[in-house]
C-alpha cells in the first residue's frame, strides 16, 4: 500500500489529497505533536483530515502521544473516540502500558514503533491476547542527514516482525517541498536520502516492505506519475543529448529488456527486432566515455547491431562504435538494478 503524509502545521487540501487517491494511494499519516496554544486548531484539523480520509475510503493514521492525547481532552482509556473523527489506528509510541495496546487493537489498527519494540516485548503482547490482524510496526523517518538506518539492521527488523505475522511500513523521501527545518529528504533508509522518490519506492518493494508512505509533504507530478504506473513499467527520468530522434521515441514509447539479462547493459527488445533502424544511417555521434545510466545506440561501425539502444548498469570505456544519446539522472540510476529480463521500462526526457 502507498500512502502520503499530511502535517497538521499546513493548509489541510482535499485537493491535494484528491491527487494521491487518483494515482492509487490509499493510506494518510499525520502526527500530533501539538503546540500548547495550538491544541483547539490541530483538533479541529485532524477531524477535517479525518472526513476527507473516510469520504474517499483511505486510512488515516495519527501518531500520537500522551502529552497530545490530553491536549485533545482525550486519554487512553478513551483512545477510541478518534474513530468517530474519521481516524483507523493510532501509531502509539514507547512508554504506552502493554494492556492499553492490547485494548485498542482489538478496536482499532495499532502501529507500533520499529524503533524500540523489542522481540521479547512483541512475543509479549502476542501471548497476552495482542490481534495482529489490527496490529502493524512503523519505522521512524530520520530528518537529519547520517541517522537513517542501515539497511541489514533494517532487515533484520523486517524479517523478525512479518515472522510473527505483523506487516511492516517504512517513509521514503518526497522531492518537493521538503520538510523543514532540515529539509533534507524524511526517509526510512539513509540511503534513500539521495535516491529518487520512485527509486525508493522500488528498492523498498523489493525487500517486501507491506506500505509505504511518503514522509515529505510533496512529489513532482514526474514522480507520482513513476508511482502511479509502477505496476504495470519501470519510468525512468533521463536528460537528453543532442535533439530527439527516433532512439528517444521508442524509449520515450517504452521498450522491454531483452530476456537474456546482460551483466553490464540494458538492452531494449524492440530497438533491432523492430527493425526501425535497418535503412536508417546511424552516424558516429557523441562517442564519450559510458558512465552508469548512459542511454547508448549502436551506430553504423557496429554492423549488424546497429540500432540497439542500451543503458549502461556500470560505467564502460568511449567506444567509436556507440553513440550516448542521454543520461538517467542520478536520482534514478538505482532503479538500473531492478529491470529484469523481459521487464517493461520507459523514459520520460527532462
């Protein structure tokens, strides 16, 4: 499942909520860390948050805490009134007393922080009645640059909570408007601190993360369109060299990897099976150095591969008989390592 995040200091936009649920978002978080002077407002807000979620169908979970639960007139032996605000769970973090979780996972979808639940206290929980069906674990996003988590400790968590039957959420970052006052990306992974939002996205499924929501308030629509049509392609963000041409097209169109997966290339089916380029002059053009993410066509010098278009997984050296006709931008070239054989891909030109 995709999710956004919606920060109660902002104009609540039903719009912009419209937007998410159209490319096929269905989960909302919002946390409750509440100014004193502020507590009527954000209350007012999180049941606006709540009706919009209820009248398109998403969940809307709220992390909160005690401080924030009186600040709301509410504590937790009255937790379940946010229901009726338009909330599904609560994300209830460290210190909360085991018989309360409990409670209100059988009332509601509890998240339980993947931070410092330890496996002594989930076996724990599970033993004295916990309903894991209600019940998921939730990473932190990390705003500070270098305090993400590792990947093989974020592995090991993973694998320790689905084993006993709970599903997992992790943040990746968005790539517009970030969150201040750092505004450096909110993401799950250190290393998705630098990746595209879709690059993140990607890498995240593949490790079989169960929902994933994004921790920033915004993506560019380039981004939400990679998220929107990740079932179905890979959309890959490239910079163009020289005026757009047939090769850009096809990409453009969207193309398969051949089957045969190559160790140092993607090589797109169509490109001489079409035989597009079999009359066509291909001419020695910009034969530079292949750095990682490359996007290549064979020229005339190559005989019968003329007209194969790659993208290159590693850098390779200049080579007189491959023209480089576009870039991946940074931000994408980790999605490089997920187009498999036969995997359908695509290039949008920015």
């Amino acid at each position: 499942m995709l999710g956004i995040s919606v920060y109660l200091q902002e104009r609540i936009e039903e719009e912009k909520i419209r937007r998410y649920y159209v490319a096929g978002f269905r989960s909302l978080f919002t946390s409750l860390h509440i100014p004193e002077e502020d507590a009527s407002a954000y209350r007012t807000k999180l049941q606006l948050l709540g009706s919009i979620a209820s009248s398109l169908d998403m969940e809307l979970i709220a992390d909160i805490s005690t401080a924030s639960m009186e600040k709301l007139n509410l504590d937790w032996n009255s937790a379940e009134t946010v229901l009726d605000w338009g909330l599904t769970g609560l994300r209830i973090d460290y210190g909360i007393e085991d018989d309360v979780i409990i409670r209100l996972s059988q009332k509601m979808k509890v998240a339980l922080n993947a931070s410092t639940l330890t496996k002594e206290q989930l076996e724990r929980l599970i033993e004295a009645g916990l309903r894991t069906t209600h019940t998921e674990v939730w990473h932190n996003f990390y705003p500070r640059p270098e305090t993400g988590l590792s990947l093989s400790d974020f592995l090991a968590k993973n694998l320790l909570f689905q084993t006993h039957g709970l599903k997992v959420q992790a943040f990746i970052p968005g790539d517009r408007n970030l969150r201040g006052p750092l505004y450096q990306g909110l993401p799950t992974l250190e290393q998705h601190r630098m990746y595209g939002t879709f690059a993140a996205f990607t890498e995240l499924k593949a490790y079989n993360v169960d929902k994933i929501l994004i921790g920033d308030p915004d993506v560019t629509d380039e981004a939400l369109m990679q998220l929107k049509d990740s079932t179905k392609t890979i959309t890959l963000r490239a910079q163009p060299y020289g005026e757009l041409a047939e090769a850009h097209h096809l990409l453009e169109k969207g193309t398969h990897n051949r089957p045969d997966r190559a160790r140092d290339v993607i090589r797109s089916e169509e490109s001489r099976m079409s035989g597009m380029f079999h009359d066509v002059e291909v001419k020695p053009f910009n034969c530079i150095e292949r750095n990682e993410g490359s996007i290549t066509i064979d020229n005339d010098l190559y005989m019968r591969y003329k007209g194969e278009i790659q993208i290159t997984r590693r850098n390779l050296p200049q080579d007189n008989k491959v023209n480089v006709i576009g870039q991946i931008v940074p931000e994408d070239v980790p999605l490089l390592n997920y187009i498999e054989g036969s995997e359908h891909f695509r290039v949008i030109w920015v």
